[in-house]
C-alpha cells in the first residue's frame, strides 16, 4: 500500500513520461522484491516495443532499445493481453534472450502485466528474478497487475502531454527554423556558434565553403534565428543571370525602362526590405554591378533601372562564394572595397569531407526522406554501403551526398541498401581493406576509443558516452555499427 500511494503521488506531481514510467518500474519492482524491472511502450503503427524505463543492470543497457512486438515474454503479453507469470524461462518457448545479452545478467524468472488504458494496449510492465531466488507468486502478480493499470493511465496522459508539446515544438520550429541542420562535428558545431553569435545583430555575413556544403542553409538559420526572422527571406543566385538582368533583379525597375518593362517593377531589395537578402555566388558578379552593390552598402538607398530617384531600404546582407575573393582582388576581378564591406563577419563552411562523423546522420536524414517520396515503408543501409559513402571524398558535398543517395534509394530493392546501388566510380574511389580492423582508419580509430571508454567503465554505456564526449545514444548507435558485445 505504501508503494502504491508514493506511485499515485508520483503520478499527480508530473506529466513527464519518462520520470513517471521510472518510478512505476521501480516500486514495482521492490513491491514484489524483483532484482530488476522494465516498462515497454507499444508502437502500433511499427508493431515494436520499446524500452522506456528500467532499474537495476538494465537501466543504462535496456532503455531505449526497439523490440519486435510480438518476440519474448512481452510479446506474448501484447498478442493476449494478459499478465503472465513464469517459474522458469528455460523450459517457457516465448523467452527471448536478446534482452539478457544486452547485460551481464541472466533471467530465471518472469512476470508481466499489460498497460491497458480505456481498452488500448499502450505496453508491458515486467519484473525479472525474485531476489531470494524464489518463484514469484499470484499476489505478486496481482500486485504487478495494479501497477500496469497505474502505469498505462500515467503513460497515456504523458503522451498527450508530450505530444502536445512536440506539436508546440514543431510549430515554433517551422516558426523560427524551417530547416533542419544536421551535424555533430567541432567544425559543424563552430559554424553554428559563429552564425548563433551574428545572427542578432545586423552586420553583414559572408559565407565561404566549397560548392554544396549548406551556404544557403546556414544563411536561412542565421536569418530564422535573428530579431527580422519573421520578415522575409530572399535567396538570389547571382551567377544564374546575365548582368543586365541582375541589375533589374536586384533593384526593380520602372515603367519604360527597356523593351517589355510595362509596368514598375519592385526588385529584390525592395522585397526583402526589414528582412535578410541572400546573394549567392557573389564572386561571379562583375566590376561594373560591383560597384551598384558597393553604393547601396555603403548608402542604403538604390536607384531603380531607368529611375531617378532614391529608394531606402533596410536589409541585411548575407553573401557567399566558392570562390577565393582575395585571389580575385589580387588579380583584380573583384573590388577590395566590396569585399571589406561584405567579409564584416566571415564564416567558412567545412568540407564534407573534413568533418566525415556527421555523414552517416545526413545519410539517415536523406534516406529517410526518400523512403517517403518513393513510399519505401523500410530501407536498411548495409554496413558496407555506410562505409563506402563515409571515405568517398564528396567533391560536390552535401548536395551531391543528397543526389546520390536518391538515386540509390530508388536504384534499391526497397529493403537493403548496398553498394551495388552506390554509382561505380563512388564505389571504385573507396575501396579499403578492412576500414573497421585498421587502426590507421578513421573508423579503425573510432573503434578501439569506443572499446577503451567501455571497458574503462565496466560497459556502463552512459559513463562511457560521458567520457567520449558524445550522447548515449550515438554510442549504442555506434556500437552497433562495430558489432561490439559485451564479453561473458
């Protein structure tokens, strides 16, 4: 009775999912002297149960995985709805071992309840091994059962909580962002300090990356980020039109002005007026609007095509180039006061290449993207395939990452990734021996940190993650790219 009025009370004091289902699974399982408990959440559309709380050995190893909804114990619990009880595991056809090579223990016995809320199943609650080492008992399950009824009507309305907060998240997000930016590295990671440390003030930015490496992406943020993120943005290629057309382009022109000029025309400027404007490859604009641009930086007016008259505008500029505009000075192709007047606050984007830990997590992003335009309901990346793609160079960077991973995703099955599917000279250009086994490889290295960090920690995952520097998830991601266990 006590554990169960310091669960109601641990139900009424919050909506947070993960700290209810917590304490849920530990007073169950010190109710009913269980050495270990954990709590499945159902996923119907995916027909997988997932880890989403544990004591004991398995809270650091156990939370957080996936499931097949109708593999082991918990599996049978979905499919009838019923508690279950079991005496021993090795003699039950249900149990499943997948959980206990996760950690170090071994199960003898077994009882778990469902969470039914208002006739949905929304998961199992289980209690592993009694810790005098004897059978669990009907009260025990009576008991257990009680806490499932608990746990599901406390896990209902914290995934209404929560889901309401992740729509208010969304909304803010598509708000103020819009974009995704995708990226673990230092170097990504200094990109967006730099754009998250110009974006309130109004000074110009200037972009400086090789082709494809997410110029525009970051202008977008540094916008969406700023005090005028509500106002407009304008994105203009300068290199996609001839000069004479980018001078109409950028500041409008009035009635007359040339044939087909009918009627006054508002130009770029204009438009984004309060906002930001975006001029891309402004290393292949020439001396003679060099100029035009250098005078509205420096004035903040412009004069429209056949116009006489000024016109003010409030904008801010954000410019970038795969060019060297210092190379360009020199040889005396791009003027050294423009330049000045745009490298205000210069950020330079890393190659794809120079920062490789972030590729497989744009992969996912792109891949999971056209899973949805192909409407490919389940695509797995072949290790071999995710190799290949981390030490290709990437000439054309996150733009040609994203080409080719389209290509691919439709070049597939619809269930495998593999390099087959890659484009051959991708495939050619990496090929290694033994990137993983290596030490002298990235991946090499990766492993043999990864393997240190946890045996330093006994295997405990989350220390192990603190020490990397990295999240707990990345490292389970990690570990099961290396096919690392844990040795008996």
């Amino acid at each position: 009775m006590s554990a169960l009025t310091e669960a109601a009370a641990a139900i009424s004091s919050t909506l947070d999912f993960d700290s209810v289902l917590s304490t849920v699974a530990r007073l169950a399982c010190e109710v009913t002297r269980g050495e270990v408990s954990s709590v499945f959440s159902l996923d119907t559309q995916r027909n997988k149960l997932i880890a989403v709380a544990a004591t004991g050995q398995w809270r650091d190893v156990l939370v957080g995985h996936e499931f097949d909804a109708r593999a082991g114990i918990p599996g049978e619990v979905v499919r009838t709805s019923a508690p279950i009880i079991v005496d021993d595991v090795n003699k039950c056809g249900k149990f499943c071992r997948e959980i206990d090579d996760l950690s170090s223990m071994r199960t003898r016995s077994v009882i778990a309840a469902p969470m039914i809320h208002s006739g949905d199943m929304i998961g199992v609650i289980e209690v592993v091994n009694r810790r005098d080492e004897t059978d669990f008992t009907d009260t025990d399950l009576e008991v257990l059962k009680v806490f499932a009824t608990l746990a599901a009507g406390a896990g209902r309305n914290a995934q209404a909580h929560q889901h309401l907060k992740e729509q208010l998240a969304g909304l803010r997000d598509s708000v103020t962002k819009r974009d995704v930016i995708i990226g673990e590295s230092p170097r990504w990671h200094r990109v967006l300090e730099l754009c998250d440390k110009v974006a309130p003030s109004n000074a110009t930015v200037l972009l400086l990356g090789e082709t494809g490496t997410g110029k525009e992406l970051a202008a977008r943020y540094i916008h969406n980020v700023s005090r005028c993120g509500h106002e407009s943005f304008v994105a203009v290629n300068c290199a996609a039109m001839p000069e004479t057309l980018l001078e109409s382009e950028l500041f409008g022109h009035e009635r007359g002005a040339f044939t087909g000029a009918h009627a006054r025309r508002r130009g770029w400027f204009e438009v984004a007026d309060g906002g930001t404007l975006f001029l891309d490859e402004i290393g292949d604009v020439g001396r003679p609007m060099q100029v035009k641009l250098l005078r509205v930086l420096q004035e903040r007016r412009f004069v429209r095509v056949g116009g006489t008259q000024p016109t003010a505008c409030n904008v801010r500029i954000i410019a970038a180039t795969n060019r060297n505009l210092k190379n360009m000075m020199i040889d005396g192709k791009f003027r050294e006061d423009l330049y000045y007047r745009l490298s205000v606050f210069p950020i330079e984007l890393p190659a794809l290449r120079d920062r490789r830990e972030d590729i497989p997590r744009l992969i996912e992003h792109v891949v999971e993207r056209a899973k949805r335009e192909c409407g490919i309901a389940e695509l797995r990346i072949a290790r071999e395939t995710l190799d290949t793609l981390v030490h290709y160079d990437w000439p054309g960077n996150i733009r040609e990452l994203q080409n080719v991973i389209e290509r691919s995703v439709l070049m597939s099955d619809g269930e495998v990734l593999l390099p087959c599917h890659l484009p051959t000279d991708i495939v050619a250009a990496t090929q290694v021996d033994s990137p993983v086994e290596d030490p002298t490889t990235l991946y090499g290295q990766e492993r043999a940190l990864i393997q240190k960090a946890l045996e330093e920690h006994n295997w405990n995952q989350s220390q192990a993650a603190r020490s990397l520097g990295i999240t707990r998830y990345h490292l389970r991601h990690r570990i099961k790219k290396y096919e690392m266990k844990r040795p008996h």
